[in-house]
C-alpha cells in the first residue's frame, strides 16, 4: 500500500536538504520484508534520493525527528512541487499522527 503527500512548492530557486518526519509512535522489528519505504519527489517524477529510504534498519522512535537526507537532483527551481511517496511493505508497525517537513537552502543561505 502507497500513498503520496504533496508538501507543497517551492518559494524561490533553493537546494534541497533533507525531509524530516515526527511521529506519534515509533516502529521497531522492521526489516527487509515488514518496513516503511519513503521516496521523494519535485515535479512529481524527478527522485531525490538515489534510493528508496527505509525504516530496515533505521527505526523510526516516537516524538524524535526522523531524518532522512536527500542526495541528488538537489537544485530546485521556483514553484517545484514536493512530494513524498509513503509505501507500506508488509506489515511493519502503524504510524499516527506524523508529521513531515521539508528542509531547503534558499539564495540567501547559498551566497
């Protein structure tokens, strides 16, 4: 089971950073076959991580920011969309109430 969230687009020309998730549980016991897989996404198609991110591994811990850092295709332009596909694989432990932000370099933080 997938789900995809639009966080929404971007103010200006700016460098992707990282998404960071905070949720109301934690998981524990994933792995390779009972996991949560994140993708990212501007413009719908184009990836910023170079490989799905998953909890296999890297437990997510109930109220602490989950971080996961973006590593290509990192230069956005004005008005790019961000999405983060959200892909349940087996049967890993429920998530509730999360929350997802976006992190990114604008021009004033480059110069």
């Amino acid at each position: 089971m997938s789900k995809t969230y639009r966080l929404g687009s971007i103010p200006e020309e700016a460098v992707a950073e990282q998404i960071t998730l905070d949720s109301d549980t934690g998981t524990a016991g994933s792995d390779a076959l009972n996991h949560w897989q994140f993708e990212v996404f501007a413009n719908g198609s184009t990836a910023l991580l170079s490989a799905p991110h998953t909890t296999d591994g890297a437990e997510i811990v109930a109220n602490t920011a989950y971080v996961i850092p973006l590593d290509q295709n990192l230069d956005l332009a004005e008005d790019d969309v961000i999405s983060v596909e959200v892909t349940k694989v087996g049967n890993p432990t429920p998530l509730a109430g999360a929350t997802v932000t976006f992190g990114f370099a604008g021009p004033a933080d480059l110069a």
